[in-house]
C-alpha cells in the first residue's frame, strides 16, 4: 500500500484500505473514510470549477464542522493554500487574516458573513465566499460570487490532475506575536505530513483509536490531531464546548482514547469527574502550547490510571520538535523530552555555537518539519529561519533551521529542559529571570490554580516581577503568597505585587494571554 506524500492523501490513501472504516464525526454525523474522500474530492473539484487555481489561498471560519475540515483538505486538493481561522475572533482580526494571507475564497457561515460584510473590511483579493447553509439568504451581503455548500459540491468528477508536489506550500497558519498583529506561518504538504506521521509514530495511533479533537484548528495542534488521525486511520471526533462536562459527555458516548489540549485547557478538564467508561477507555492523554505543572499532571494521572502521558513541546514554525516518552515522567516530569523522531534538536548559543550540557541557549530545530517561513515577511523569516554552522548542516547549500527564541538546557542524557521564551524573559536586578520559574513555586504553595508571572518596567530594578492569579478560595491573601515566595525564591525573584482575578484572559489558542496582562499589570 503507498504512502500519503500530500496532504490530502492522508485521507484518500486511508480510504483506499478502510473505505469503510469510521474517519470523522460531529454529534450524531459520521463519515467513513470512504465518505470523507469522496466529499474531499467533490468540494476540490467545486473549487476548481469556480475559478480556484493553484496556490490561491483559501480561508475558512467556522466553527468544528464536517464542512470546514473537508474545505481544508479540499484545498490542498486543488493545489490551493488553506487558511484557517479561529471562530472566536473578531470580524477587525478576520479582516487582517484574509487581507494579509490574500485569501481568494472563504468557507464561512451565513451569519459570520453578515457580521465581516457589515464590518466593511477592505479584501480585496475575495472573490468567492462559500456559505455552509444549504441555501445562500437573500440578505448575505455583498461579493463578487456567493454560493451554498451543496451548489460547491455539485459539480461532476472533482478535481481535475494538476502537478503538486510535497515542497508546495498548502497551509497558511496565523500565530500570535509578543506584539503586533499575527503573522501567517507556511506550512508545506512535506511538513504536515511529515508531523503526522511522527506524531502518530511516537503515540502509537491506530485505526482502533478515537481521538476527541479539542483544540482549535487554526492551531498548530488542533490542526495535528486530524493529521495524526488520518495518517494513522484512526476516529477523529469534533467537539467545541463551553464548559468542561461537554467534553465529557461526548468523550464517554464516543469511547475516546485520546485526547490532546493545552495546560489551562487541561486545567478545566481537571476540575470535574469522569466517568469509569473514560477513565478505562482513555489510552492516552498529551499536552502541547506550554509547560504542564506537576500538581496538574499528578492530578491528570490520578484521574486517568490507565493513560500513557505524553508531554510534548511544539511551535508552528516547525509543527512539534520535542515529546517527554511516558516511561520518563516519573523521573524527569518537568523536561520536555527529547526530539521527535525524524526531527533533530540542539542548543545554540548567541554566537551560533552548540551549547555545553546544562549551559541554557536558544532551542533550534532542523528537519523535515521546518516550515518555509513567515507569509510575506522575508525580513522576519530571516530573523528565524536560518542555517546552522557547516558541522550541523554539512553539504552544498545551506539548510535552514528555525530559531525557536525559547531558551532550554540540555542534560548530559539529551534531555531538554524549558527556560522560557525569550521575549517573555524578566529582567531584574541584572538578572534573567524565567516566568515559568516563579510560576512553578508559587503552583506548588497550592494557593492558587492559576498564575503568570510578568515583569514590567521599572527604574530601579529594570524590570518588577508582578503576579497575576486565580486564588484557590477567599481566604487566601497576597501577603500568605507573597510570604512564600519569600521562602522558596531568591530576592530578586519575589514578585513585587500579587493582582487576584477570577479568570485569567487567555488568546485564540487557549494559551495564558501574556500580552494583555503586561498591559494591565504595569499601572499597578
């Protein structure tokens, strides 16, 4: 049986073994493989047939739907670039993804398309807008062509044969920044599956798991466990919630056996009962997006005895580079592990040299997961994606790595160890201090569930530390938490102030909004 090269073969390859195997569901829908493939196939050829060429963008903003993963992997079919867009933004950051990325078509809802064509968002490029409703209203706003899912579809024969190969760009993802506004990251046919495949290597997916997919897919991760699924021809089961027992209910209806979130995603799941059927059923659980604390993992595998955990480390510039192999968690719970396979890690300092064992550098990843670079930002791309020295990168033309500006140390086994992001880095005292450091002592008071550590400005110090947490009940006091930080951290480490919220913000993805707090902590 050939293996998946594109994209899309993930799918249709998969098809070609199982037809009928179960592939994707939402709810009470289900398709099989072969079902999947077949509206892969048509979708492509309805885009083809509406004047999609090759390499034209393709966004689509919906929720977890059938249709917008089928769009997603019908474009790539086309020899287009899909563009995902997290439905919980704004119709203003919409505007700046589609007009950024050039998008040519967008796969949307009738109501999403009201709200972004009342905005009077300029995009220019958008010529084709794709309602997911059976029929388009009569009021949807203006485009220079509007048209139904069913009416996409309908065209006979799908796609027509045009050359792609596995080098062709087929994604744009849209990331978060320390500042600006999000930068779309190109993904290549190569570089998805070639993270699915190592991904559901090191997991050991098969077609007999069913995954329960969480996460957004304008996420790297979120986009991963559809991957990871369909190379391995596994179940992959759709779900948006809003509070953590949906996740359950559809989790034990379902017969899940995997699932994948970020540390404050876990956190909420955490927090409720499960019932026996999941607790026996689950085969495994991973995080990605940011360190998971020991308290929550301990508390993850008390509440699922039977699941191999899986602590995994990952950019969108290169896909996934690290994952921590269950059998090491009891002895190296806070290491991010070492490479996954196929990919390869090293250290590097400021100059460009490799790193001693324990000495802290930069996190640069090299292989076949390497992005090609930020969409229309070549002074950016420079800046992150560039070559090793001859000794890692030996031959006749340069090969580019990506520099992850996360700062790690490697042991003397080749383990990793997450610092902390460089930009995210405090200042203090003429010190460089890791927020991630702060945050694991003051997790462990058990004080509080949640916590960011931020520094801002300061004239004396350069840089205050500042605390932003959620307290474990009402009778727990900045000053008893600011007293154990006294305790546990050296002097120039304790957090100047503590600010309690009930809540705090997070972006898109899930991940600690690190940006807006930093904004609000600095007037305090």
């Amino acid at each position: 049986m050939r293996a998946p090269v594109l994209l899309h073969e993930l799918v249709s390859v998969a098809a070609e073994r199982m037809p009928d195997h179960p592939a994707l569901r939402l709810g009470d829908e289900l398709l099989s493989y072969a079902e999947l493939a077949a509206q892969i196939a048509a979708c492509a050829g309805g885009l083809q047939a509406a004047g999609i060429r090759r390499g034209d963008r393709v966004a689509v903003y919906l929720p977890k739907t059938i249709e917008g993963v089928v769009a997603m992997f019908a474009a790539a079919a086309a020899g287009a670039v899909f563009v995902p867009v997290n439905p919980v933004l704004k119709p203003r950051q919409v505007g700046h993804i589609l007009s950024d990325s050039g998008a040519r078509a967008l796969v949307t809802s009738a109501s999403r398309w009201q709200a972004l064509a009342a905005a009077s968002l300029p995009c220019p490029d958008l010529s084709l807008v794709v309602l997911q409703e059976d029929q388009v209203p009569a009021d949807a706003g203006p485009v220079a062509r509007l048209m139904s899912w069913p009416e996409l579809l309908a065209p006979a024969g799908g796609a027509s044969r045009r050359t792609i190969i596995d080098t062709d760009m087929t994604a744009i993802l849209y990331t978060s920044g320390s500042t600006g506004l999000p930068k779309g990251v190109v993904l290549s046919h190569r570089n998805m599956v070639a993270g699915a495949a190592s991904v559901a290597s090191y997991i050991d997916n098969t077609p007999d798991d069913r995954i329960l997919a969480v996460l957004p897919l304008s996420f790297d991760a979120g986009v991963s466990q559809l991957t990871t699924g369909f190379w391995a021809g596994a179940q992959v089961v759709l779900l948006d919630f809003f509070l953590p027992r949906d996740a359950v209910r559809v989790a034990a209806a379902s017969g899940i056996t995997g699932i994948t979130g970020v540390p404050p995603l876990w956190n909420q799941l955490a927090s409720v009962d499960w019932p026996d059927e999941v607790r026996q059923s689950l085969r495994y659980f991973a995080t990605t997006g940011g360190v998971m604390r020991k308290p929550l993992l301990d508390k993850l595998r008390a509440l699922f005895p039977r699941a191999r955990p899986y602590l995994m480390y990952g950019l969108t510039e290169a896909f996934r580079s690290t994952y921590l192999p269950p059998e090491e968690v009891d002895r190296r719970p806070d290491s991010i592990g070492k490479a996954i396979p196929n990919a390869e890690i090293v250290v590097m300092r400021d100059d460009g040299t490799p790193c001693d064992p324990d000495e802290p550098g930069e996190l640069v990843h090299r292989g076949a997961l390497v992005s090609l670079g930020y969409w229309q930002a070549p002074d950016l791309t420079a800046q992150r994606f560039r070559p090793l020295d001859d000794r890692l990168s030996p031959g006749g033309r340069p090969e580019m790595a990506v520099w992850s500006g996360d700062t790690v140390v490697m042991d003397s086994d080749g383990y990793l160890y997450f610092r902390g992001r460089r930009d995210e880095m405090i200042k203090t005292s003429g010190y460089r201090v890791s927020p991630n450091e702060i945050e694991d002592v003051v997790m462990a008071t058990g004080l509080v569930t949640e916590v960011v550590a931020i520094g801002v400005d300061d004239e004396r110090l350069g840089q205050a530390v500042m605390l932003a947490a959620v307290p474990a009940n009402e009778q727990v006091t900045s000053d008893a938490l600011l007293a154990c930080c006294r305790e546990q951290l050296a002097n120039y480490m304790v957090p100047r102030a503590v600010v309690f919220k009930a809540s705090l913000p997070r972006n898109p993805n899930g991940k600690f909004d690190r940006t807006a707090l930093r904004d609000e902590l600095a007037d305090c």
